[in-house]
C-alpha cells in the first residue's frame, strides 16, 4: 500500500490530484501542518522539515513534489502520464516539473513578502524572467512537455491556478489563462478536490478561517 502524507490545501494537493489521475491505490495519511501544538516532532523520520507532501512506497519514502511526480508516473505507466524515457518530451517534461519547484515557488515567495533582489543574488533567478519562461512556454505548445497532458501538467496548473487566481501574485496572462481552460475540470481533479474539501472540514484551524466548512 502507497503511503501518502498530505494536508488539504496545500501544496501537496497537487500530488492528491496525481494519484487521483493515476487511480493509484493509496492511504492517505493526514498531517495537519496547522495544528496549534506543531507537526509531531516524529514526522521528521518521513519528512525532515516537517512539510507535505511526502509518500511511502515499497519500504522507500520520497519527499519533494518534483520527486514524487516522476517517481509516480513512471512508476504506474499505464496512465501514461510520463513520457518514455527516450521520447523527446521527456526533457520538456522533466525540466518543467523541477522548474515549478526550482524556480517559481521561491519567486513567487519573495514577490509576495515584497523581497527584492537582482538575478545574480539567487540560483533561481528573477521573476519576471520566471513569467516571461512560462508564458513563452505555453504559446509555443498547448502542454508542459508538448502535446499531451502529463504529470508535469498537474504540476503546472496547479500552481498557475494557486498563484494567479487565488493569491494574485502571478499576473494574468492571457497563455496562462487559456492554459487552465484546456486543462478543465478533469474527473480526478475534480475527486481530488472533493477529497480535500471533505479533509479540510474536520481542521480545526481552517473550520476557523472558513466557518462555513463546519
């Protein structure tokens, strides 16, 4: 049994998305990175920082969003959601799921702590550059890796999604947004999101933010 580590809401929601998209059978467990007391201090064994997500799989654990999506799409190919590993989407495609990780979750990190700094100042760069990449990117092919859907594509829209029409800090593009409608409400995005929204009603600290959920 895939062992999942996950928080509603999160980053790792992503990752319930994909073994949604994958029809993987898995146990979710739920770390509630919120909780008033702290994550438990014995997590660390499966996560050293503490975060989400993280998955146990054959007696091997795996941490990173980037390492679990390749990790898992190769792993249950019949979904074929990876590209081969000698098909010429394989670069796209694996540049693109460590680009997300790399790059634009810590420009997007500083843009919104209102953090400047120059190109030379970080390994990831600036970014506008990381916006010009990826509007560039999805003007030139309808996908992450090219002309099919892929597991760096859950990556991708989930983090446009996030970034762009919930906390605002990825301007509007208009590549950005014809992206998220070819991507569309997909059947396992849309379990996916259910599943969340059904773990998220019983977090103390978000039944609080959102009363609504009780």
């Amino acid at each position: 049994m895939l062992k999942f580590y996950h928080a509603p809401w999160s980053r790792s929601s992503s990752i319930l998305w994909l073994l949604e998209e994958l029809e993987a059978d898995y146990e979710l467990i739920h770390i509630d990175i919120r909780a008033e007391s702290g994550v438990p201090e014995d997590y660390r064994s499966i996560q050293p920082n503490k975060k989400v997500p993280a998955i146990e799989h054959e007696g091997v654990i795996i941490t990173e969003r980037a390492a679990i999506s390749i990790y898992l799409a190769d792993r249950f190919s019949k979904a074929r959601l990876a590209p081969s590993l000698d098909a010429p989407e394989r670069g796209p495609y694996l540049t693109m799921t460590a680009y997300l990780s790399a790059v634009l979750d810590p420009c997007i990190t500083m843009r919104a702590q209102g953090l400047s700094y120059s190109s030379n100042d970080h390994a990831f760069g600036t970014f506008d550059d990381m916006v010009t990449y990826l509007e560039r990117i999805l003007q030139q092919r309808p996908y992450a890796a090219g002309g099919a859907f892929t597991a760096a594509d859950i990556q991708l829209a989930s983090s446009i999604e996030f970034t762009m029409n919930v906390i605002k800090v990825l301007p509007h593009r208009t590549a950005f947004a014809d992206y998220l409608e070819r991507i569309g409400e997909r059947p396992a995005l849309t379990r996916a999101h259910r599943l969340d929204a059904e773990l998220a009603a019983t977090v103390p600290a978000l039944q609080k933010l959102m009363p609504q959920l009780k």
